[in-house]
C-alpha cells in the first residue's frame, strides 16, 4: 500500500545516532556509520526522528510500503534487549575514544593556597530534574550546557555560569523531551538571555536545536548565543 514513510538521506547523515533515540520502534540503525530504517514495517510514520536530526537527513515521502506492525515491532524490541551492547563504538564520531595531550606546567609551589568557589546558584541543575515553575528563573539569564562541556573547559565556572542560572543534559543519552520542557521555561518565566553551550561532536548540535525550537516556540524575542567548546577544551565559535 501506499503509506507515509521516513526517508534519509545518507549524503547528509553525520551518523550522531539521535534519531535512533527518539525512533520508539527501534525501526532506524547505524549502519557503516550513517542512519538507516532497516524495515518498513518498524516506521510508523509519526516522524518523532525528524525533529532531532541536526542535519535535516530525515524527510517523509509516499511510497508503496508495508503496513506498520506493532506486533512485529514489539518483537524486534524484545530481541534487540536481549542483543549485548557493542564493546566498540558505534559510528557516532562524538562515542569515537580520543587521547588528549595537555602541556604540563612546571611543579609550582605558591605561597597561598586558593581555593576556586563554584558559580552555581540553585539546586537541581539537570534539565529533567527542575521544575519550569522554579523561582531561580525569575528574571534569570539562562546558561543550558551540555553535560560534558564543563568537563572539557577548564574555566567554566568563571566564564560561562557566572551570574547565570545553569542547566545541564544530553539528548543523546537522556530519554526526555527537552523541547518541550525548554519551552514551558522560557514561555512561564521572564527569562533577560539564553546560552548554549555545546561540544563539538554532531551529537551535541541536538542541545542547540531543542533550544532553539524553543525559543521559536515560546514566541519571545530573548538575545541567544550558541558557544561551541572542542574537545581539546578551546571555544570555537562564540
């Protein structure tokens, strides 16, 4: 029969593996490193890949296609949680293991011990753990990080949540939707600025879009900035 159907484009994939995430019928793998729907059957043709593909590989077209199996998909689910994980990377490049070399400094013994404070300034950070409603929001500017940036950048605390209410995550690995909850911030609450601050790796470009739809979505005109951070730890684009 003829059906509505994903439709991915291979040239543009950069193999980040979100859309397999947010694929609940396990009907998209990686493949030599670029997304693929492996059975018609598996798609139900909701689209919930679409939105998170950072790229715009993933398009809907009509075609002559089998019929979405719920049966079948329940099956394929039950078999792939039985499947043990890879020990290898997948084809995502931000999952690929790298070595970082840093300069040593010299052994330097100063006379005052200094100790850095952190810049946090409320309690939970995570973005699925803090509630919309929170009073920290109140006329805040907003920092939302990708877990590992603060990790990569060493000054993180000083140059990027100063003054700032900070939240974390990855949509890579958290199952949340991070769209809609960055919406019923910005739209409940009287946000002055929103940062982004992301890693390098394709993977992290999902933190930045949910963003960005969410700002789209919540219809304020609010000055954003998207900072990107290498994983050498150097901002690359500000």
């Amino acid at each position: 029969m003829i059906r509505k159907i994903i439709k991915i484009n291979k040239d543009l994939c950069n193999g980040c593996g979100l859309c397999i995430t947010a694929c609940h019928e396990g009907a998209i793998k990686l493949i030599d490193g670029k997304a693929e729907l492996i059975k018609d059957d598996y798609c139900d043709g909701l689209g919930n890949c679409l939105p998170v593909c950072p790229t715009e590989a993933i398009s809907f077209e009509e075609r002559e296609a089998a019929n979405f199996d719920e049966e079948a998909v329940k099956k394929h689910l039950e078999n792939t949680k039985k499947v043990e994980l890879p020990k290898m990377p997948c084809g995502c490049p931000g999952s690929h293991e790298k070595k970082l070399v840093r300069t040593s400094f010299k052994d330097i013994k100063p006379s005052v011990e200094i100790t850095i404070g952190s810049e946090l300034t409320q309690w939970p950070v995570q973005i699925q753990l803090i509630s919309p409603m929170s009073a920290c929001f109140k006329n805040a500017h907003l920092l939302i990080a990708a877990d590992c940036t603060a990790y990569a950048y060493g000054n993180f605390h000083k140059d990027f949540m100063k003054n700032k209410v900070t939240i974390i995550g990855c949509p890579k690995l958290d199952d949340a939707e991070y769209e809609y909850k960055l919406t019923q911030i910005i739209e409940n609450n009287d946000i002055k600025s929103v940062t982004v601050v992301k890693m390098e790796v394709p993977c992290c470009t999902g933190i930045a879009n949910y963003t960005i739809n969410a700002l789209r979505n919540s219809g304020k005109m609010i000055p954003w900035s998207v900072v990107t951070i290498s994983t050498d730890g150097e901002i690359l684009q500000d």
